[in-house]
C-alpha cells in the first residue's frame, strides 16, 4: 500500500485538530451565551485574603486582628505546631469579628512517605492531633507535604509509592470528615520537595482517592518556578482546590515588593473560571522598613489585579 505523505499529513493535521476541538470543553464553551452568563457570574467571586499569624504587625491577635479588619482581611492562617494549646485564645480573639480560620499551615512531625514506619506513625498522630484543633476553629483545612528534600530515609519515587501514599491520606481525609475539615496537599517547587511539584499532581492524587476530606493547593511562589501557567495550574486543580498562597514572584516577600514581576491576574482569572470561594493567603516575607504601609500597598495591588482579572 502506497502512502502519500504529504495528504496524510493533512488529514492528520485536520483529525488533530478537530480532536484538540473537542477535548477543550473550557475554551469551546466559552463562546456560547450559557458559558458567558457562568463567567459573568464567575466575576462576582469575592477575594478573601487571609494572613498568616506573622505577617500583621501587633503584639498580641487583638491588635492583629484590628489591623487585618482594618484592610478587610477576612482569613487568619496560624501554624500546626502546639495548636490545640492555642484554641481558646483564637475563638476568644476571633468574637464579633469578620475573620475565619483559613487553613492551618502544617505543624505536624515525621513525614508520611518515611521508610520508618514510627516516623511515618508520628506524622499522622500529630496530624490528626491538628485536624481536631482545626475542626473546633472551624478551617477549610490542614496542610502537608508528603515530604521535604532533607526528610529521609523516604521511600523511592514509583507508582507503588503513590499508591502508598493514597492510601495514608484516605484514612486521614476520613478522620478530616469527621471533624469538619479537611487534608490539603501542597505541591512545592523541586528545591524544596521533591514528590508534588505541581497543583495538577496534586489534583490527580485527591482524584484517585475521591475522599472529600482530602484536597490540594496552590502557591504563586512555588507556582512561578513550577508551572508554565498560572491559569492552567489552577484551572487543573478546579474543585480540588481549597487554598492558595501568594508572595511575590522574585523574593518571596509582600506581593507588589518585586515591581511588574508581580503579575497575578491570570491566576485570578482561574479562580474566578471555577467560582472559588476559599482564601489567598499570606505566606511572605517583608522587604520594606515600614511594615504597615508595605502590607496597605500589597492588599491594594492585589485587589486592583483582582478587578482587572
């Protein structure tokens, strides 16, 4: 059978094409009226900013959380570690204000991808010890990282090792559900953690599991030295995704303290495409000599990104 290569490679090009047509539902629907009215309806997503507990000037929550009021910050992020010592004094901080716990940003011990099984046992211990104290403060989540560059021995890269770690973070979305709340796997960039690096890694591992109590985040930090995309990395998380964190692209410190690097209304445009209604939090340092006025001028730019998104 003679082939002529030159229409094969049409008719390639053309089934290629049509095939690229249909398996873009996002991009196709968005030409018709009903996609229209759902991205109309996307642009009334509010940005809820949330703070971790750094990053507000004061001495005490009080005075951070008159501050955070102040610029109508609405999410509070404290750390893991010793938090259900801290459950009163944040419920008691927190009356008659218009500030919710956002996520719990990790604090657990061991790691769960750990070749000792007693590491592997005092990360869920101290995990589940967490998941309760965030339940009671009512978040959307506690953080993990399967594990970090300098946490070993860790059990290799392969699929078993997936499977593995499904299975631990089944039995932990279990426990989540039963307080309300949920495990947030954090994909990070390669110099940092090796296992997720991207939000669609994540996404796909709270697919398989198919445990409501276990979702996934994004960082724009991590983000800008990960994914070619921030509009694709968040659409890929799409219902999985429970919480961001945002910093500024160069230094990592307050959005907006790297100049026009600080470019985040694709990312937002996403957020709004899926409708998100969970926080942007703060997980940054500070550049700037006078704090206050560093975070106004972030909040602002933020926001103004927000609308032009």
């Amino acid at each position: 059978m003679t082939i002529d290569r030159r229409n094969f490679l049409k008719v390639s090009a053309s089934g290629a094409a049509l095939a690229a047509v249909a398996s873009t539902p996002v991009l196709g629907a968005c030409t018709s009226t009903a996609s229209k009215g759902k991205i109309a309806e996307a642009n009334k997503t509010r940005l809820k900013l949330s703070f971790q507990e750094g990053t507000a000037p004061g001495d005490n929550l009080h005075q951070k959380f008159d501050f955070m009021e102040e610029l109508g910050v609405v999410g509070y992020e404290p750390g893991g570690f010793g938090l259900k010592d801290q459950v009163k004094e944040i419920q008691d901080a927190l009356k008659g204000r218009n500030i919710q716990i956002s996520a719990i940003c990790a604090g657990f011990r061991g790691f769960i991808l750990s070749t000792e099984e007693s590491v592997r046992q005092e990360c869920i211990d101290s995990m589940k010890e967490i998941i309760e104290a965030a339940g009671a403060l009512q978040s959307v989540g506690v953080i993990i990282v399967p594990a970090f560059n300098a946490q070993k021995p860790v059990l290799p890269h392969t699929r078993e090792t997936r499977d593995f770690l499904c299975e631990q973070f089944n039995i932990l979305g279990d426990f989540a559900k039963q307080h309300n709340t949920t495990v947030i796997l954090e994909p990070l960039m390669r110099g940092e953690a090796f296992y997720l690096r991207q939000i669609a890694d994540a996404a796909s591992i709270c697919r398989d599991i198919n445990n409501d109590g276990v979702r996934c985040m994004g960082d724009f930090w991590h983000m800008t030295h990960e994914e070619t995309s921030d509009m694709g990395a968040i659409l890929s998380g799409g219902a999985y995704l429970q919480h961001m964190h945002i910093a500024s692209r160069k230094r990592r410190v307050m959005p907006g303290e790297d100049g026009d690097a600080d470019n985040y209304v694709d990312g937002f445009k996403a957020l709004k495409m899926i409708n998100y209604d969970k926080f942007v939090s703060y997980e940054c340092g500070l550049a700037g000599e006078d704090r206050g006025a560093t975070i106004r001028a972030s909040v602002d730019l933020l926001r103004e990104q927000w609308e032009k998104a």
